[in-house]
C-alpha cells in the first residue's frame, strides 16, 4: 500500500531552482524544481497533466468538480516503491473511471515498533517517472475510459492532524478496528498492522471519496479487511481486487523484495511452491485440511532442511510463519473446503539474512535485513 511524500506549502513552491521543502527532510522530499506547474498552484509531474495533491483541501476541491462534471473517480493506495503489480492496478481502474487518485504514503501506524518503517524503500523520483510513462501509455491506448489525474502524496502531519499515534499495541490514538478477521494469521503475527491499515485507508476514503478502490489479491487478508470495513461502516465505495502479479518464477511482486539480495532471492519462491502443492491436491478432488496442507507443510519442512545442510557462505535459513486453509469471507481456519464457496490457500514465511557473506555478494537494499514474504492461492468454488 501508501509512500511518503511531501507536504509542500504555497510559498515553498515558488523559492527557486533546487530548494526542497522546508518542512520536510531531504530524504522523503523531492526537490520543488521536480515539479511543473499548470496555470493552478497545484504542481504536476513533469511531461504531464498528472497533479501532485499534498493538501486535503485542494484535493477536496478537485474532487467536487469531478462530481459536478459527473466524472467517476478510482483510488489505487499505495505506499510508493511502485511495481508491476501497482501499475495492473491503475490500468484496471483507468479502464473503468474517468480519473484515477494515487495515493503515495508510508503509513507508520500499520508498521510494528520493531518493523522497516525507517528503511522502507522510498522511491518518489523512479515513482514520478513510472506514473509518467504510464500516462503515456493509457494515452496511446483508446480503450480506457479514464486515466491517471492525481498524485496524493500527503505528509504524516497531514494524514494524522492530531498527531501521529503510537506503533505500539496498546497505543493511544484514533484508530479503526476490525475484528476477529484484522486478528488472524498476518493479525496475529503483525498485532498492529491491520488497524494501521484500517485507519488509513478510513481516512483515504474520506478525503478522496472514490466510486471504486483497487488492492491487489497479494495481500489478500487485506482485501478482507477494508471490504468487511466498507460494509460495516456502509461507505458507498466498491473494493476491486485485481490479480497477483508475478516473477517468471512465481514469486509475487512486493515493495520489500528489494531486501532479498541474489542469494535469498533464489529461494524466495518457497512460498509459492509450498501453496502449488496444495492447490495441485485440491484440484485432484482433496478437500480436508490434512490432505491439503499436509504436502505442503512437508516440501517446507524438506526444503528448509536442504539449506541447513549447505555451507553458511552457501545457504539461506527462513521460517514459515503460517500456511492457511481459510473461509473467503472471514479468513477463519477450515477443517474442510466448502465445495460452494472455496477456499484461501496463504502463507508466511521470514527470509532470515545470510549468516555469512560472500566477499562482493548483494545482500539486498540495507544489507539484506529479514524479510518477510506472504503469498496466496485462491481456491475457486466446485460449479
């Protein structure tokens, strides 16, 4: 999901050639001089009509006359580091809404006290550039209905005007919770980071109010969440789940796969590997846990051991967190696969860092900390 950005005020948008915003750090803000202007105040992306919102109220003021011009809007969340799998998103949303929102913004309040927030990879130039390419694309195109309008790329000060509230389980703040389904297996794990994503995606919604919202099946508890969210809460929004997309080798695209390093990167398909097995299973007609997860727990249990007996220049060690046979609609743990609805096959695993490095090996981005990778297959119903 969500990058950091900028909050940039009227006059530090026009103090000169090279000047960042004074109320931002150099490390989450661009440079102003990134920025073209249309004849608003509101900046753009270079070579585009793409603007750059950092502001609720002039973000506001651009949606009320998308309404009043009857022009349907679509929100793509997002937290930067844009990827193939974000791009799948805004197309799907440029093909079913006169103007696509991005959002761009790490939200600290879904990342746990001892999590990446700090290196959490922020990408705003390669972003930019991305978004600019891919205006040109849906441009060139014809078949959509829309394309990409708007960048929102608010600062924390912003998102949380009383103040950012705590990382911590127990913390004080605004928040939005869902439970028990924001409690099980990434909930359980991540104890914090379904309320930060509630939070945040309550507050997106608020501020851009879109007709449709785009996550991808990924991260698939996530879709779960923000739809049984948008119900309970009756937001007149629609949640639009587009596909996973993935590496020739089946790993799914993630943000935090530039952690892995080339070593670790070879072995990151484990997961998917583990989750073809079942689906393999079930597609032959098995339908209980046991003769679903049981294979697959054993090709984790058989490849985690073909790395403890490697040299430890050589190897990778990981975890399995958890592999999940799940009901689609509340993520609760089956015993059997309820041939009408189907079933979410996921998991978890942790890629620990190499234990000794090669001289000249790539670790990955800050070294190669431990990543954490989920992944999931969708088990469709038996017509």
């Amino acid at each position: 999901m969500f990058a950091r950005a900028i909050k940039a005020s009227k006059s530090s948008l026009n103090v000169g050639i090279g000047r960042t915003n004074k109320h931002c750090s150099p490390q989450w803000c661009p440079p102003i001089n990134r920025y073209a202007h249309h004849r608003s105040r509101v900046p753009v992306i270079p070579h585009t009509s793409i603007k750059i919102f950092r502001e609720i109220p002039e973000l506001r003021e651009w949606r009320r006359k998308q309404l009043v011009d009857y022009r349907s809007v679509g929100l793509v969340p997002t937290m930067g580091a844009l990827h193939e799998g974000h791009i799948s998103l805004m197309r799907m949303a440029a093909a079913e809404n006169h103007r696509v929102v991005v959002s761009i913004y790490v939200n600290p309040t879904q990342f746990g006290v001892h999590e990446d927030l700090d290196s959490y990879p922020k990408t705003w130039e390669k972003d930019c550039d991305i978004l600019r390419d891919l205006d040109k694309e849906l441009a060139g195109d014809g078949k959509n209905l829309g394309s990409v309008a708007a960048v929102f790329a608010p600062t924390t000060n912003v998102m949380y005007p009383s103040g950012r509230p705590s990382q911590e389980v127990d913390g004080k703040g605004s928040f939005v919770t869902i439970t028990p389904v924001g409690e099980l297996l990434e909930g359980a794990s991540r104890p914090t980071f379904f309320r930060g994503v509630a939070t945040v995606c309550m507050k997106l919604f608020n501020i851009v109010t879109p007709e449709k919202v785009y996550f991808g099946q990924k991260d698939v508890q996530q879709t779960v969440v923000i739809k049984k969210m948008v119900k309970d809460f009756c937001m007149n929004t629609e949640v639009m789940v587009g596909e996973t997309q993935r590496e020739s080798d089946g790993l799914a695209l993630s943000s935090r796969n530039v952690y892995l390093g080339a070593r670790r990167r070879k072995l990151a398909t484990t997961l998917s590997k583990v989750l073809r097995v079942a689906e393999a299973n079930y597609l032959r007609g098995s339908r209980s846990r046991d003769e679903l997860l049981g294979p697959a727990r054993e090709l984790a249990r058989l490849l985690l051991m073909e790395q403890h007996q490697l040299q430890p220049q050589e190897r990778v060690k990981f975890e399995v967190d958890y592999i999940s046979l799940a009901d689609p609609d509340t993520m609760e743990e089956l015993e059997e696969v309820d041939e009408s609805k189907g079933a979410i096959l996921s998991g978890a695993v942790k890629m620990l860092p190499v234990e000794a490095s090669q001289p000249g090996e790539d670790l990955g981005l800050s070294g190669g900390p431990p990543v954490r990778l989920i992944d999931n297959i969708i088990l469709k119903p038996v017509k």
